[in-house]
C-alpha cells in the first residue's frame, strides 16, 4: 500500500485517475485458482473426500469403488429376515379361543378346566416369545398374551372351586 502512495504521488493527475481505476478493478477481481499443489488443495476443499474401506486411500464421497483396489464402498447391510408373524398369530387365536370357551354355559369338569388351561398357557407363552424375539405382529402378540392372561387366570380360578 505505502508502494502504491508514493508511485501515486509522482505521476501526472490522468495517469493517477487511470492507475487507481486500475488497482481498484485488480484488487475487486475474484481470486483465479492457483495452479498446481495449491489448486488441487482448493479443489480438495470443494468435494467432499472419504477414505478406502480396504486401502484407506482418498476418493470422493460418491464413488461406488476404489479407483485403486476397486473394493466396494457401499455398506452391505445384511438382508433383515421379514417373516409371518406367525408365533403371535398362533398366541392370538389361542387366546381368542380360550375367551370364546368362558361364554360356554354347560358345566365343565377338571380335564376340560385343564386342556383349557393348557391352551391359554400355550397362547401366553407364544404371545411372550414373540414380543422377546422382536418378530413381526408385535401387536398381535400383545393382544395374544393379554387375553391368554386373562382366560388363564379365569381358568385358575374355576379349577380351585
């Protein structure tokens, strides 16, 4: 800056008006990218660069494979096993029968009272599994356990009579 002021200062009126115009229009050009080392820095900074799961070498972000080893670079994410629900279905209908057989008014002796029984314990366990395990129909095997449950305890109750 001091340089330019005294350049400035020992030139004639037009070539001060010319020579500021100039520095004015040089200094508010953008910046052209340097060649070389500097210009694949700033290229660098620009794309988005990640490392080589098998050679750890540099490469772009959306690259499928490595340009040096060609190993893939998409994560294999192993096929999540989508299955019947059929442990939850099974604790269902066991528990909907199990309810169902409470609005029998005949009498019932206790081997009825025990196969009864039998199955609601069979539709809890089914409908328990099935929550634990994480498998499908999770709200089936709720619903399962719940009337399972509860004609189990009806059960219970009954045979101690």
């Amino acid at each position: 800056m001091h340089y330019q002021a005294s350049l400035l200062a020992k030139m004639p009126l037009m070539a001060q008006c010319l020579m500021t115009n100039l520095v004015i229009k040089i200094n508010l050009a953008p910046p052209r990218p340097m060649e070389g080392r500097g210009f694949r820095t700033q290229l660098r900074k620009t794309m988005a660069m990640v490392y080589c799961r098998a050679c750890a070498k540099e490469l772009h972000e959306t690259a499928p494979s490595c340009p040096q080893c060609g190993a893939s670079q998409q994560a294999v994410v192993p096929p999540h096993a989508v299955g019947t629900p059929w442990l939850a279905i099974v604790s269902l209908v066991l528990g909907i029968l199990c309810v169902l057989s409470l609005f029998d008014d005949s009498e019932w002796d206790r081997d009825t009272l025990t196969g009864l029984g039998a199955f609601a314990v069979a539709g809890l366990i089914c409908g328990i599994i099935s929550i634990n395990k994480r498998n499908p129909g999770h709200n089936l095997a709720i619903a399962g356990v719940v009337l399972s449950g509860l004609a189990g305890l009806v059960f219970l109750g009954l045979s101690i009579d």
